[in-house]
C-alpha cells in the first residue's frame, strides 16, 4: 500500500473572477451576438466563481506566439513546481535527497528537459532519482500519477515518491477560436500546481492507497484532447462526455469495488474530478449519492475551476488538510480524460 504523506497547492498571480470574465466577454466575442449570447450563459451555469491565470485577464485579448506562450510555460511551471514541492517535502519531513521517484504531469504545455530535471537542479535531489514525466493523458494524469507511485511502492517498499502536477490552461486559449469546444473550455479552466509525497510505510490518520484501475473506453479517442496547429494547442471537447461518464462510470466502480469486496455505500468520501458542473452532477446521480458527498469537488471547481491533471490533487490537499475524516474511513477517487479514459483508486484513512 501507499500512504499519502503530505500535500501542497499553489497558483499564478493573476486571479479570474469569472463574473470579470464574463464582462469582458464582447472584447472576444462581440463580432457574434448570438454566440456572445450563448457564451455569457455558459460562463454563467459553469459552477465557478473564480479562477487564476499566468498573464492577466485583458492580456487574453492579445494572442502570444507559441514561442511567447513556451517561455512562459517553462516559467511557471518551474516557479509553481518549486513552490509545492518545497513546501509539501517540508510538511513530510523529507529531504530532497531522499525522493527516490518524481513523477510530474501536465498536458498544457511542453518541455525538454522536462520539469523534473529542473526541479532536481535547483532542489537538491539525487543525481540517481528516477524520473517520469506524464504528457499526454490529460484530466486523467493526477489519478495515473497516484496509481503509478503506488506499483512503484510495492516493489520498493522502502523508498519515497513526488507526485507534481502542473498545469497552465490559460496559455491555450485560443482568442481566434470561436467553437463550442473552445467557450466552455474557456469557462472551466483554471491554473494550479499541486505535490503529493507518498510513502510504503503507514502513518495514523492518513490516507493509504488499497487498490488501482485504469479504464480506457474502445473507440472515443475523438471525445477530448487538443490539436496542435500553427497557433498551438486547441481543445477538443466533446459535448457528450457528461452523458458518456454517467453510462459508463457505475458498472466501472462497481465491478472496481466489487473486487475488493466493496460497493459504493461502503465509501465515506468521494474524490471526483470537477470536469465541470454536468459532469458532477451526473456523477452524484449515477452513483446514487447525496449532493453533500461531493461537495468538496464542488468547492474545488468553484474556488479554482477544472485544473486538469491537478484537480484531483487539490482535492487531495483538502482532504489532507481541512477535510475532517475518521481511521476506517473510505475514498473513492475518480478521474477523467483523454482516450477516453477513467482512473479510480481506492483509499482508506488510517
């Protein structure tokens, strides 16, 4: 088992009331009543509140190069990095040169050497610490990342794993972008970092990781994901997933629980990716739960929006900081993403 030993979320300066974003939606969208029309009531049914962002909300308005756009990426992703890693080794007690794993993902930007190798640089680790960076699953990478650091701790039960996950919605906006897919992206997503540290060896009063699966749905690689052109990355995002995570989820978390001998009223806490407000609702219906139990992923889409791969980590953090929880208790955690795909971990409080 793994347990979780320590958290840390942080975020960009510049904040996104979405009620602002909302007021400056004719500087984008003005050319278009109908569609300025359809996007205030996207914005507006979004369950977010606020958001935040690398560059400042009326800087969206002028289109950075891919270059522009890479340089800036590279730069929060390695100032937000640092942040969270530092402070969630120190709430851990660990050093630096005791991580034997990092794994960090991100799917909004792209670099070589990848962001591990400059957190390594500056933070001290070891010049022998395994590396594994996690590109391209989306949503999804914050449970990936969780459920490899798990695998990982049951062949070296003795070591030490970094989760980080970084990622920087607000450079892919696409100001010459006016599809459906391109709005309601544009009303979600948020910027965020957040770094667990996870460990073998079991700790009162935290969470341990029992349990692991990944599911990958036949044919729905077209559902969500991003297309690279010359302007950089555009959303694909399918208006069915919020249908598509409701037919498919309760036989995927009963058979999940099922085999751990298990059902869902067995679980005390629901850790659901906040994909976005039809996506949490479906969720709370199809697994016949009350509203109250997933109110945490409500408050994290509402206070930060959808921050992708490190939404379920800030869930985590809440869980691991505010969130009040008993020995016994158990979690079910749910994320979602591109492929398309779902990863679900079992945890239980010790």
């Amino acid at each position: 088992m793994a347990t979780l030993l320590s958290s840390s979320i942080t975020h960009p300066p510049h904040r996104y009331d979405q009620a602002e974003v909302i007021a400056a939606l004719p500087l984008w969208l003005s050319a278009d009543r109908r569609l300025l029309t359809l996007a205030q009531r996207v914005f507006e049914n979004a369950a977010v509140q606020t958001r935040y962002g690398c560059r400042p909300l009326l800087d969206l308005a002028h289109p950075l190069s891919v270059t522009e756009t890479s340089q800036l990426y590279r730069q929060y992703a390695c100032q937000l990095g640092e942040h969270v890693v530092r402070e969630s080794l120190a709430r851990a007690n660990v050093a630096a040169s005791d991580v034997h794993l990092i794994i960090t993902t991100s799917c909004t930007g792209f670099m070589i050497p990848s962001l591990d190798a400059y957190l390594a640089n500056t933070l001290g680790f070891s010049a022998h610490v395994k590396r594994l960076p996690v590109t391209e699953l989306g949503c999804a990478a914050g449970g990936v990342a969780l459920a490899r650091a798990f695998d990982y701790l049951q062949a070296f039960p003795h070591h030490t794993v970094l989760v980080v996950a970084v990622e920087l919605p607000s450079l892919t906006f696409q100001f010459q972008d006016f599809s459906p897919a391109n709005v309601v992206s544009s009303a979600l997503f948020g910027d965020g970092a957040a770094a667990i540290v996870l460990s073998a060896q079991p700790l009162s009063g935290q969470p341990r990781i029992l349990a692991t699966e990944s599911t990958l749905f036949p044919q729905t690689t077209e559902v969500m994901g991003f297309d690279l052109r010359d302007s950089g990355f555009h959303i694909v995002l399918s208006a069915e997933i919020p249908e598509l995570v409701s037919a498919e989820v309760p036989q995927l978390v009963a058979r999940f629980l099922a085999a751990q001998g298990l059902t869902v009223g067995d679980m005390s806490h629901f850790l659901l990716h906040p994909g976005g407000r039809r996506v949490l609702e479906g969720l709370v219906e199809c697994l016949g739960i009350a509203s109250e139990q997933a109110t945490v992923s409500k408050n994290i889409l509402r206070d930060y929006g959808n921050l992708s791969s490190a939404s379920v980590l800030y869930i985590l953090d809440r869980f691991l900081t505010t969130e009040r929880t008993q020995a016994g208790d158990l979690g079910l955690l749910l994320a979602f993403g591109p492929g398309f795909s779902a990863e679900s971990v079992l945890l239980r409080w010790e």
